[in-house]
C-alpha cells in the first residue's frame, strides 16, 4: 500500500524553486520590515549608524521568527504554514513616546517583557479570540494607520519648523513624486511587479535625491560586510511600569493581527488551523518580543502582504516561507546594506511611509466592513474608539497635568483605542452576542465563530 501523500503545505519543492520562491516573498515584505525602524530611528532622534544596526536587528529578528513560524519547534511554537514575520507598525507609536519619556533601555526592556506577556497569554488569547473581533480589530488598525501618518509628514517636511528647509516645495514635490510612482507601477503593472511599488518608489526617489544634495552615504564605507549587533545594544534593559503595560496592549493588538492572516493563510492551504495551532503561531510572535527586546530589534507579526502572495501564486509550501526566513537572517548579518537603508532621506522614507501607513487604515476600514451596524451599538463603539485614539495625535500634551504612566498609555493613540474597543464592544456585546456568527457564516478554530 502507497504510503499516504504529503499535504501541499508539507511538500518540499526543488531547490531552484524554493530559492525564488524564497527571494520572491522576502521582496513583498523587505519595504515593510525597513520602514519601522526607519521611522523609528527618524522619530527618536538616532544617528544614521544606530538606525543601521536597528535594521540590521530587525531583519534578523524577522527571519528568525519566520523560521519559527514555519517549521515550528516540536508540540510548542510554531504554526507550520507559509507565514512571514516582520516588524508591525503597531509598536512604533508606544516605542516613540516611551524612547522620549524613559530612553531606549526602557523600549527594549518594555518589549522583553510584552515578549513574555504573549508567551503566558498565547493560549489564553487563542480560546478568547471572540473577545477580538472584527470590531475591535478593524478600529484598532484604522487608528494605527491614523496616527502614523502624522510621522510620515514629519519626516517629508522636517521636524523642526524653524529649519530653513522645512516643508521646503523640492522636497513635497520629490515625495508627490514617489507617491505617483507607486500609483503608477500599482495601476498600470500587474502580477508580482505591481506588489514592489513601494520599493520602487525608494530606489527611484533616492535616485532623484542624489543631485538635490539629499543623500549622505558617508558612514556606509565604515560598516563592516559581515557582523552581528551586540545584544543590549544600549545597556540594560529598564522596566518602567506604565511602558510595560504600554507595550502589552500592542502584543494584544498583534496577536489580532497575526490571528486573522494564520486563520486566511490556513483556509487558502486547506489546512484550518486548531485552537492549539492558533496558539503556537501566536506564541511565536511572544517569542518575537523577547528576541527583539534582546538583540534591539523589533515586535514580529504575521505580514498581510505575504498571505496575498500566498493567494496570488497558490504555492502552500511551508518550505518556501522558511527559505524566506533564512535570506531574511542572511540580510542581517550585513551591517553595510542596513547603512545604506538607513541613509535614504526623509523625504523618500516619509513618503514611502505615507502610503504604507494610509494602506493600514485602508485595511482597518476594510476590516470594518465585516462588522453588523444595522441594529447594534457598533456604529457608536468604533466612532468613540477612535475619536478617543486620535485625541493625543491632534492634541499630543493633552493628559500633560496627569502622571508619567497616564501619560504614556493614554497618549499611546493605539492603547487607548485598543482599550476603548475592547471595553466597549464587552459592554455592549458580551456575553449577550458572543456566539453571533460572522456575517458570512465562516467557523474557525474548532467550529468557533470568528466573531462579528
């Protein structure tokens, strides 16, 4: 008797294959992963070398996350389906406020800690996971991307208002540019080339950058060709309460992120995910935050652009991803290409980013869509969610007269909103309208309802 065939998701592809396959996926996501901690690096005031390693630690991170992700670690981490991890930009708005309130050993010791919350919760939160609905998910994301763009102007026009050359009309007219660039390649190319558009942008922005006198690619030639960051890069790791609490909302809010693309990537593989599944994937993003807060990288989720691709090549080998992760911890042990990435100007960067960030609150609101308004509170719940989310991003020294750990959580647009959405979605939907089915019909984890 034949022995039984391997499941498409189990099958190992040739080599030839796997590597392109491999490079393909770690071309949709590269842009994604750099911008963090770009903006980052911009935002908390880094020297050009600083943000280097930062990208370096980042793409390592990334793939070994991604590695995790694929091919697990026995009955305890790990989804085992094609996924790819990459920084989230969830995290970038609470690292902001806490690099400038407590330092960056706060920020990584913050993320340590929120890597172990998720360690602890991850099986909690997957037997929970109707407690996160669309909801709550789709008013969290919509205000992620909100309040990132106000990072994206800073970096286009400046930061100070006073500099001679902030907000100068070559530089909104090089970022215009890049921005028209990627609506060209996105409209008038199809297939895998209109998913690089972002990149595109980039190189072609710093192209036109160089003889605007918008470039310095000095420190490149310093960087070594092959290296490591030096864990704790910036010192012992500080745990100031109110940015620990900080940074385990967004784990929570990255375990909603991660748990709706496992839960596409496994309806596309034919291969549903079990609660216990759901579990190890998300153990794997609490993994992300302890090797990010150690090796000064960054919170790891699953990348949305990678489950597209998923969707658009129908190639369901697990294998591929891992080929994936393993070029992504090859590109960060290169010190000198994060010095090149970390040299690219702010108005190319910020212009880059105000298309990704506008994309976040695209898919927020996509998200959204899935939510029953007729008839329900839900309208009510997303409105205050957000307006309470965007208060301290149109009123950054608002809660000025409250303490520090006020400060840091209520001035965290994503904290807030994510405690908003949450609390309210429980007042008015639990436990009277916890079993409601999505408006599709869909079960997942075991016959659970995805929720509404």
């Amino acid at each position: 008797m034949p022995p039984p065939a391997r499941h498409p998701v189990d099958q190992v592809l040739p080599p030839a294959r796997l590597g392109l396959l491999g490079l393909q996926h770690v071309l949709v996501m590269y842009t994604g992963c750099v911008t963090v901690p770009l903006v980052f690096g911009a935002a908390a005031k880094l020297d050009t070398s600083t943000i280097g390693l930062l990208i370096n630690a980042d793409l390592l991170v990334a793939g070994l996350v991604t590695l995790l992700q694929s091919l697990g670690v026995g009955r305890v981490l790990g989804v085992r389906l094609p996924v790819v991890a990459g920084a989230t930009f969830t995290a970038v708005t609470p690292m902001i406020l806490i690099a400038g309130e407590y330092g960056m050993q706060a920020v990584y010791g913050s993320m340590i800690a929120a890597g172990v919350f998720g360690l602890l919760v991850a099986v909690p939160f997957a037997r929970a996971v109707r407690f996160f609905p669309p909801l709550v998910s789709g008013s969290v994301i919509t205000v992620i991307g909100l309040s990132l763009i106000g990072v994206a102007a800073g970096l286009i026009a400046g930061l100070d208002p006073t500099a001679k050359d902030y907000a100068a009309p070559s530089h909104l007219a090089l970022a215009g540019g890049i921005v028209l660039l990627i609506v060209v390649v996105s409209r008038f190319t199809s297939g895998f080339l209109s998913q690089l558009g972002v990149l595109l942008g980039l190189l072609g922005g710093t192209l036109v950058a160089v003889p605007m006198g918008l470039t310095d690619f000095s420190s490149v030639g310093d960087a070594d060709w092959l290296g490591l960051a030096s864990p704790f890069h910036f010192g012992a790791p500080h745990f100031p309460v109110a940015a620990v609490i900080s940074m385990c909302v967004v784990m929570l809010v990255t375990f909603t992120e991660s748990t709706a693309d496992m839960l596409a990537v496994g309806e596309m593989t034919g291969r549903p995910l079990s609660r216990g599944d759901l579990a190890r994937g998300l153990a794997g993003d609490g993994v992300s935050g302890v090797l990010a807060g150690v090796m000064n990288g960054f919170v790891d989720t699953v990348f949305a652009q990678n489950v597209g691709l998923v969707g658009m090549t129908k190639v369901r080998s697990r294998y591929v991803a891992a080929v994936a992760g393993g070029i992504l911890v090859a590109l960060g042990l290169v010190p000198k290409l994060g010095e090149v990435v970390a040299s690219l100007p702010g108005p190319v960067v910020g212009a880059a980013g105000l298309v990704m960030f506008a994309t976040v609150t695209a898919v927020g609101i996509n998200t959204l869509r899935k939510v029953e308004f007729e008839g329900t509170n839900n309208l009510l719940i997303v409105a205050v969610s957000i307006g309470v989310g965007m208060l301290p991003v149109a009123a950054p020294t608002i809660y000025h007269a409250f303490p520090t750990w006020v400060q840091i959580i209520g001035g965290s647009a994503i904290t807030s909103a994510t405690l908003a959405a949450f609390l309210l979605n429980l007042l008015f939907n639990h436990p009277q309208r916890s079993a409601t089915s999505a408006p599709d019909g869909k079960k997942g984890l075991d016959g659970m309802p995805l929720g509404q």
